[in-house]
C-alpha cells in the first residue's frame, strides 16, 4: 500500500482480483439463500454513490454490505454509514475490509427487525443497498411505511423490480408496489447494470432506482390503511374489473357500485389504470359508503330497539 500523508490507499474492493482475493482469503462463497452477487465493477460503485448525491458528512444506512465493496466507495466519499448485515459470517470480514474506515459502523441483523429508528435517530439520513432480488418488496415497504427521517433511498434491485416502482398507469408494469414507492416517494431510474457486473453473474438484469422522499405523500387520504387495502383489493385479481375486485374489501356490491360512481369511477375499469389521485378519491368514497352503511345500521338497531321497550 501506498501513503500519501497520513492517509492510507486501500484496493478497490470492487476491483474482480480484490474480490476474489478476500472470498478466497476468508473462505467465502455467494450464498444462494441470502440471494448475495458481489459487486465488481467500480464505475457502478461510484454512478451508485453519485445517484445518491453523497456529500462529506452525510449519514447513510446500508442494507447488506456483503464483504463492503459500496460500503468502501461511500465511505471514500466522506460519508458516515451504518451498514445491518445479516449474514453471520460478514461482519468479521467487514472489520478487515474496511479497516481504517472509522466512519463506518457494521451492525449484526436482520433488517426487517431492525429498530430503524432507534438505530438512527431523528436527523436525516439516506438509505442506499443492494438488496437481495427474493425478499426485495418486503423490505422496500418496510423502509417506505415507517416514515423514517430518511430523505432518499437508493437501491439496486432487479430491472423487473425497477420498472415496477417507476411505472406509471396504464401499463402492464404498473401495479400495488408502482403506488406505495409513488405514493411516499418521487422515483426516477438512475441507472441499470449487467450481469457481468456481479460475481457471480446473477441470470436477470438489476437496475438501481433512486427514490426522493416526499415531505407528504403524493395524495391526502383520510385513512391510510384503508387506502393501501383498496389499492390491494384493486391490483388482487387484475383481470377483474373494479367492480368485482372490490368485493375483497368485505363490503356489499350496491357500496362498490356507489362508491365508484361518487369517485367517478366506471365499475368495468381496472386497477392498473387508476392514477394515484382516483384510488384516493375512491377510497374515500368507500369509506362514506362504510359510514353511511353504519349510520344506517344504527338506526334500523334503534327502531327495533324502541319497538320492544
């Protein structure tokens, strides 16, 4: 290694040679049930790192470091990452790959029961990964629905996922995820990577999207639960119309037939080609027609009610 004042050149752990060299060393394969590709293309780590505009100083919460390739390139960049891994076996490795990174904290789990919030505190942070393609949707709603103070989140996920978030109605793409990334977020595609950018070379193509937070989402909804079930409801069984794909929702089809008209709705639609601001309209139409459904209830209960006193 080489020094220039009193700071140390580390290898490129993107560098293919650097790569194997550290699998080697530690006796490291790609496990396939954790879905792990190393990354081994540097100018991927830095495009990855510019899409997430990284400034000296900025916070980053990592998800699944591997043996810290982006980590590494984050790091250079001046910001002060926190990286869960999950793999048992990584984080020693961590330790030595990124020795002299005193920036850089790793942290043993598992995301989706990881405390994000105790973890990070209040003040804003990015969120940047490379996440396994099998469990890819979970954790990105995870991320998206507990309004964390994180500013943007960026990652590298397969191109069919990619296309997905960023898709827009109407199309075959567009669908629940295409929603709820849209819904709390402003989604652009930053870049895709090949295969051969990976090691080993996983079979599909991965692309990396880069999500802006809102500071409130997209549309105004009274209840956001319910709005994400009727979204659900809509996109369950795509070949149905709306009106026949709401009966999920446990209301009667004279309250769907309703509710779609107040919304102006046509019953024979389907969900992928509602835009964000008709499924909010719809769901509040639906929830009028659930009070007003109660109210009557009420009433009808009471009648009898005083008919027998």
């Amino acid at each position: 290694m080489e020094k220039r004042g009193k700071r140390v050149l580390k290898p490129k752990i993107s560098d293919p040679g650097v790569t194997r060299h550290i699998l080697k060393t530690f006796g490291l394969h790609a496990s396939k049930r954790l879905g792990q590709n190393f990354l081994i293309q540097d100018s991927i780590v830095q495009a990855i790192t510019a899409a997430a505009e990284i400034q000296p100083g900025d916070r980053v919460l990592e998800i699944g470091p591997g043996i810290g390739t982006l980590t590494q390139g984050m790091a250079e960049a001046g910001a002060v990452v926190t990286a869960v891994e999950i793999d048992k076996k990584l984080p020693d490795v961590l330790a030595e790959t990124l020795a002299g990174y005193d920036q850089v904290r790793i942290v043993r789990g598992d995301i989706l029961k990881t405390d994000i919030p105790a973890l990070m505190g209040k003040e804003p942070f990015k969120v940047v990964a490379n996440l396994p393609y099998y469990i890819t949707t979970p954790i990105l709603l995870n991320l998206l629905e507990q309004r964390l103070s994180a500013t943007r989140i960026v990652t590298m996920v397969q191109r069919e996922v990619a296309e997905r978030m960023i898709a827009v109605p109407g199309g075959r793409d567009y669908g629940a995820l295409s929603v709820a990334v849209q819904y709390y977020t402003r989604p652009r595609l930053a870049l895709a990577v090949p295969p051969r950018c990976f090691l080993p070379s996983p079979a599909v193509e991965s692309a990396v999207v880069d999500c802006v937070v809102r500071e409130s989402p997209a549309v105004a909804v009274s209840n956001e639960r319910r709005f994400f079930q009727v979204v659900r409801a809509a996109f369950g069984q795509r070949r149905k119309t709306l009106g026949n794909a709401l009966r999920t929702l446990g209301i009667s089809r004279d309250m769907i037939q309703n509710a779609l008209e107040n919304a102006g709705i046509d019953a024979i639609r389907r969900g992928e080609t509602l835009s964000l601001e008709e499924f909010a309209a719809l769901t509040e139409t639906v929830l009028a027609a659930e009070n007003k459904g109660c109210v009557n209830g009420l009433s009808i209960f009471l009648f009898i009610l005083r008919c027998y006193v």
